[in-house]
C-alpha cells in the first residue's frame, strides 16, 4: 500500500474525532503519537452526528471521503447515527465504500489490569470478516409472518481474508491459526471458509492451521483462552468472539482495532461514544491510544509504535488509571491526566514486558475480478419454489403435483423450515405457511431451462402465492444445494 508522504517526509493521516467521546480519545491519541516523535502529519475530518445533523443522509462528507482516499489511513473516534437522521450508520458507509474486508482485533492481557485471566498470558488476534455474510443486509419478509436475511459467502471474500490472516500471523511472528465455522451445519458457506482455509494453509508452511466449531471456540475462549493465537472467522462469528476475546483482557476500554482493505486501512477503538461522559474528561482513551498503535505499525513506523505502546502499558502497570478501572476513591486520573502520564513514560516499557517483533503486513494480492472463479461445467437439475399457503402439507403436496404434470419437473420434497414434511417423514413439525417446494427432473436428461421454469412458476401462481426461486445447479457434478432434514 503507498502511502501519501508530505513535503517534511510526514505520512499523512486523516483524523476524524467523531461524537461523545471521541474528541477526546482521538487528542489523547493524538498528542501521545506526536510526543513520541511520529513522522505523522494530520488532515483533521468530519464525519457522524454533526454531519448528519446538517441533512447528508450518510453522515460522511465529500471531503472527508476524498481525504482518506489520498491518505489512505484514517484514525477515527466513535460515530454515532442520530435518531431520525439516515438509516445507515456512517461506520456501514465508510467500511462499504472503502471496502474494508478485514476488521482485525487483538487480545493481550495487560499490566495492571485485573482480570479472572491475569497471569495466564493472553495474547490473541481475531481476524474477522467485515463485509459478507449476514451482514451484506439482504433482508426480506417472504410472508406477513417470516423474514428471510441472506447469508452470502464468496469465494474471494474467503480467500482475502484466510490469506491476510496467514500474512498476520508471519507479521507478527506467531505460530498458530484457527479457522472458526460452523461449517458442519451450514456446508455450503461456513464450510466455504473452512474449504479456503484448508487450500491456503500449505502455502504457510511454518504456521499450524487448525480448524474450530465456533461454539467450540467460544467456549474455549473461556475455558482456556492462552491456547489461541490467531482465529479467522466469518462476520457474525467474528463480531461476538471479537468482544467476548475483548471482555477477557479488560473490556471495552482496552480493546482496538483495523479495518484493513486492499486500499485504505481505518483504525478505531470497539467502544462507543458514551455520551454520558461526553466532556467530562473521565473516560480511558486506551483502547483508542492502542488503535493509533496498530496504525503506526501499518505504516511502518515501529519504533514510534513500540514506544507508544510501552509507554502505555508503563502507566497502567503503575496503577494509574482512569475511573472505570481505579471507581471512585480519588485515586483516579482524568483522560488528560492519563495522556500526560503516559507521555511522561515515553522510553519506558513495563517489566516483563516482552514487545513483538513485527514485520511490515504484505497485504493479500487477491484478483479484483468480478468471476474470481472461473465458470465451472454446470447443470440445472431443478429448482426450489417458496409458496405462502396455509394448506396442510398433503394438501399442497397433491396440488403442487398436479401443477407439474405434464412438464418434464416433478415434486420431489414440500419441508417447512428445513424439515421435510411431504412425502410424510413421521417427524413432528410445528409448520409454518412458508414452504420450500423443490421440482427436480423426473428422469435424467438436458438441463432444465428458463422456459420450462417460467411455466411450473405460472402454473403454480395460478393458485398458490410464490415469493421466491432458487435454481438448483451442479458444478462439476455436485451438487450446489443442501438438502432438508429427511429429504434422500
Ligand atoms: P458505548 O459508547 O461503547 O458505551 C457503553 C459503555 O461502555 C459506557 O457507558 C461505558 O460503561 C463503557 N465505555 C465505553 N467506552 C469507554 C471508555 N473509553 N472508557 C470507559 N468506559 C467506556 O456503547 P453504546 O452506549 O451502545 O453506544 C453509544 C453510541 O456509540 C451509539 O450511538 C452507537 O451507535 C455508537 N457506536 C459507535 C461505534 C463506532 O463508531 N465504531 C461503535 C459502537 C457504538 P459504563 O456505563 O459502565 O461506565
């Protein structure tokens, strides 16, 4: 990645200081950067409630926009969406237009920090999805009475980010990655991960690859956290083992992250806005500070990181703390008081303290096209109708099957949430009035084509309400379908 160097040699950053909070977390960072003689230059931003407030609807400006386009590196403070103001969240927008597919979060238990975990030498990263699965947001209601929300997994969001969390680990000279899915329920996408994960690991020789159920990991985290080192996981998956690897070494006030993308890289603490200590000077710009951390490491200043960093976990191995560590007894130091403790630590590095030594991060070299897999030999064999109906199964069964007489379609299996429920199974299901009815061809043959498609659906329409079609197809002569619980 090149990065936009000023006259003086400076790298250049975009600052966004965000809302509640942030402005404060963001000159914590800030002056802690400078002090410890970063060549960092800043181009100051706006983005969030403000904006929104003055009627942009996606809460991030043009300028803003076009300055991390030319810095390419953003350190940003907590946004808030006002209520009223937009249906998107000005993190969705920057993350979506900067496609910033990986949201990286480190773990490592910290001096001074009490936790259950203490002494037992946490140091983990989680290395998480961030623009695919559940969360591309492709929401619909299919009935008054069920809501659908895709769950999209490609190839290539799979190979990036497998491929970056390999690169991490050499970066950061650790040994291990665990892939965590719950491929052994959804096949097709978790198990997508889990596939690329296992492709890929060869090439990283020196690394352990292993794979994890993600229930398994979350309890594992709990159990025995110091086992892991690195752990790729789609987004969902990631989301809520990302804050439970937080809440292990701390919680909230400590926990950064990296929203890296092939072109722009945005480093923000996990925490919120916390509006209710908005300008109180109170709250604990760590996790901020640690996030500016990440980022100095990105552009390669590392001994400004290192001594950032030292500093830092100096000041909270002496005990100084900001009140949601130290309460309420007096012993606690202000947010500025904390930046100037930690200034003054600047060359110091707690003991037993043993930093890293990190390499540059080579970001995955990933091909941008759209067909990132190239057309494999294909069939479509068949295809799933979704029907609204408040029929009983054997009912719908039967019409469904005069519907397709005649054509070159038949009924194979009605299920009802993934359950077969026609042909009867026995199995005792509380149905619903969406139906998953799947037409495969009723002896072997060509493919099934549109045509044949468009007359099941019209024959089906002509009596019952369809809301949805799925082609079934082969690749390579498998099948790209699961099937239902007790369908053969
Ligand atoms: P939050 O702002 O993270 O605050 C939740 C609680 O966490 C606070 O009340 C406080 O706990 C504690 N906390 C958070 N940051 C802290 C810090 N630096 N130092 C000490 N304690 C800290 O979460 P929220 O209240 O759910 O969200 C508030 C707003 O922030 C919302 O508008 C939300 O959309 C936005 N938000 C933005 C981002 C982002 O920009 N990336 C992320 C999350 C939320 P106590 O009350 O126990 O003291």
């Amino acid at each position: 990645m090149k990065f936009h160097t000023t006259e003086s040699g400076a790298k250049l950053v975009t600052l966004i200081p965000g809302d509640g909070i942030g402005p404060e977390v963001v000159a914590s960072a800030r002056q802690i950067v400078e002090a410890a003689g970063a060549r960092i230059e800043w181009e100051e931003r706006q983005a969030g409630a403000s904006v929104f407030e003055q009627g942009l609807a996606t809460g991030v400006p043009d300028d803003t926009i076009e300055s991390i386009r030319k810095t390419r590196v953003a350190l940003k403070g907590p946004l808030e969406t006002p209520v009223g103001f937009g249906e998107k969240s000005a993190n969705v927008t920057l993350r979506k237009l900067f496609e910033t597919y990986a949201n990286i979060r480190p773990a490592r238990e910290l001096p001074g920090i009490a936790t259950p975990y203490s002494g037992r030498g946490i140091d983990l990263v989680v290395v998480r999805e961030n623009v695919e699965d559940l969360y591309a947001g492709i929401e619909h209601m299919q009935t008054p009475g069920v809501a659908q929300c895709l769950k999209l997994i490609s190839r290539k969001g799979c190979e990036k980010i497998v491929r970056l969390a390999f690169e991490l680990a050499r970066a950061e000279g650790r040994t291990l990655v665990h892939c965590a899915t719950k491929s052994n329920i959804m096949k097709l996408t978790e198990g997508m991960l889990k596939r690329t994960f296992e492709e890929v690991a060869p090439e990283y020789p020196e690394i352990e690859a292993q794979h994890i159920i993600i229930d398994n990991c979350a309890h594992q985290l709990v159990k025995r956290p110091e086992q892991f080192d690195v752990i790729v996981t789609t987004n969902m998956n990631g989301d809520i083992i990302s804050d439970e690897s937080s809440a292990l070494v701390g919680g909230l006030g400590f926990a950064p992250s990296a929203n890296i993308g092939t072109d722009v890289a945005i480093f923000e603490a996990v925490h919120g806005s916390a509006p209710k200590y908005a300008g109180k000077n109170v709250i604990n710009p760590t996790a901020l500070i640690l996030s500016a951390v990440l980022m100095l490491r990105h552009l390669g200043e590392f001994e400004p990181a290192a001594a950032v960093e030292g500093a830092l976990l100096a000041t909270l191995a002496q005990g100084r703390t900001t009140r949601d560590i130290a309460g309420d007894d007096g012993s606690a130091l202000s947010t500025t008081e904390f930046t100037e403790a930690v200034i003054g630590n600047l060359g110091e590095v707690p003991a037993g303290w043993e930093p890293r030594d990190y390499k540059p991060l080579r970001l995955p070299d990933v091909s941008t096209a759209p067909d990132f897999v190239s057309d494999p030999s294909r069939r479509v064999v068949g295809v799933d109708v979704f029907v609204e109906s408040a029929l009983e199964p054997q009912e719908l069964g039967r019409s469904l099957e005069e519907k397709a007489a005649g054509t070159r379609l038949r009924l194979k299996a009605i299920s009802n949430r993934g359950t077969r429920v026609y042909p009867p199974t026995g199995a005792m299901t509380d149905c619903i009035d969406q139906w998953f009815c799947r037409f495969t061809l009723a002896e072997n043959g060509r493919d099934v084509e549109d045509d044949e498609i468009a007359e099941l659906v019209r024959r089906i329409g002509s009596t019952h309400r369809w809301m949805h079609l799925e082609k079934l197809q082969e690749f390579h002569g498998e099948e790209g379908f699961t099937k239902a619980q007790g369908e053969d």
